[in-house]
C-alpha cells in the first residue's frame, strides 16, 4: 500500500486533512495492512500533535467500553495510551517521526492482527481472536444483552505486548526538552 492508497482509504485527499477522531480509528481499524514505510511518509505530513491528541482520544473510547474484570489488560492498553499520545504531542523531527511510526505500526499490528484473545460463549465454543475484534465482540455483546454475560474472554495471550523504555520516558523528556527551548527563545526576544 502507498500513501496514495492509504488516503483513499481514510477518506481525505492530503495528511494534512488528519484531524478527526473517526480518522484515526479507520486508520487503527482498517483491514489492510499499511507498511510501516508508508505511515511513516503519512506521518511527515499528518499534523503530529494532533495525532497524539487522536491517540489519547481512541484510547478513552476504548477503555471506556473495555470489561470490568480485565484489570491486567486494561492497565496495558492505558499505559499504550499515554506513552503513544504523548510521544505524538511532543515529536518534532524526522528521527522522531520515524519512531513513532515504528510504534504506530508495531502497535496497530499487534492490536488489529497478532493479539490473542480466546473467547468462549455460553455454548463453551472457543474461538481465538485478535484484540481488537474481541473488543467489537464485547461492545455488541453488551448493547444486545444489556450485560448478560454471553462470552467470557481470556486476555493471558495478549499482554505480552513490550513497551519500549524510550516510550514511555520519552514523552516527559522531550516535554522538559520543548519547555526549555520555548524559555531560550523568549530570552532571545527579549
């Protein structure tokens, strides 16, 4: 897939155009797969801090809608979370940008195709699903059940999914980083 085709895909002519929250989900949840190279070209024109705010958007909606009971894998998804948005709010050059499409990638990879997840319904009938289809699974089964409890889920196989230590220190480094330049720059003003 180019960049052309990945545009086609999310519904705007020009990353620039990336500012929706229902932009970022076609683009976590789309079908096909987008090549890290590709994403990485979408996100050197894609408004970035936007993206970061995108990011902490589509978790919340996600968490909010996530089992109860499911303590381990929440904390995952919300710690996912906060080191993807605020590598997105605070990434200013290429290298940077190149990182965080890594990320992106590594994480909608493991999320749209590569998790785990064994769910089981009142029959006793397993089947292995990947994250995200779970969690569309569980969304439907809660607004047509009104919580009746049609399949349990077995989240065990996905959190093995590994958060880079740069990830998540980078987001309060690179904070501390911008704030000292922005102090750099009002002094030369002044």
């Amino acid at each position: 897939m180019d960049l052309k085709t990945l545009l086609e895909l999310l519904d705007i002519d020009r990353p620039e155009e990336f500012e929706y929250f229902e932009n970022f989900a076609d683009l976590i949840e789309m079908d096909e797969e987008i090549p890290q190279e590709t994403l990485y070209q979408f996100l050197l024109r894609a408004p970035v801090k936007t993206v970061g705010s995108l990011v902490e958007q589509y978790f919340e909606d996600l968490l909010e809608h996530f089992p109860e009971d499911e303590l381990e894998i929440y904390t995952l998804m919300d710690s996912i979370k906060i080191a993807l948005a605020g590598f997105g709010k605070y990434v200013k050059d290429e290298n940077g940008l190149a990182v965080y499409a890594e990320e992106l990638y590594r994480f909608r990879n493991w999320f749209r195709f590569e998790s785990i997840v064994r769910c089981k319904d009142i029959n006793g009938n397993l089947s292995e699903t990947p994250l995200f289809d779970a969690i569309v699974l569980y969304r439907s089964n809660q607004m047509e059940n009104k919580n009746d409890e049609s399949f349990s889920y077995e989240f065990d196989d996905c959190l093995d999914y590994r958060l880079d230590e740069y990830m998540i220190s980078l987001p309060s480094f690179a904070e501390s980083s911008f704030d000292d330049e922005d102090e750099k720059e009002e002094e030369e003003d002044e």
